[in-house]
C-alpha cells in the first residue's frame, strides 16, 4: 500500500465505525424528556449523519476495503461459518 494512501484507509474504517454512534443515538433520543418534534427531528439527523458519515469512509477505503467491512459489519454474517473454518475442521 503507498504511504500515502494510509491515512485515507485509517480515516475511512474509522468513520465506518463511528457511524455506529449517530446509529446508537437513534435508539437513546427517544428516551430523553424532549418534545415529540424534537425527538423525531434528532432521529431523523442522526440517521441521515450515519449514512453520510458511513457511505464517506466507504468512499475512502476503496471498493475491495468496503466491501470486507461491509460484510464484516453485517449481523447477519457474524455467526456464520467460513468456508476455511469448516475445511480446518474436517
């Protein structure tokens, strides 16, 4: 990898992952003493922010790199079984 390029990869899986707060405080806002309009206007932000904030550390890692920690970050793929994990273990 150039040296170059480092810092745009390192930025990039960091906000990937940061993304996850605005995610987060989508589920917590609701619970504040606030008025329903705020509540649902903050929700709303925080869901847009996340997108913005995820799809732009998309777009610094690369294609191949989002990709892996797309399927990585994924739920549905956290328990399922590689195919080297089962050939390992026959």
């Amino acid at each position: 990898m150039h040296k170059g390029k480092n810092w745009q990869i390192k930025l990039g899986i960091f906000l990937m992952i940061f993304s996850g707060v605005f995610f987060a405080a989508t589920f917590i806002i609701p619970l504040f003493e606030l008025p329903t309009k705020t509540k649902v206007i903050a929700s709303t932000t925080s869901l847009v922010l996340m997108e913005i904030v995820f799809w732009s550390g998309g777009l610094l890692v690369g294609k191949e790199l989002f990709t892996k920690y797309k399927k990585q970050l994924d739920p549905r793929n956290w328990f399922k079984k590689t195919e080297s994990t089962i050939a390992t273990k026959e």
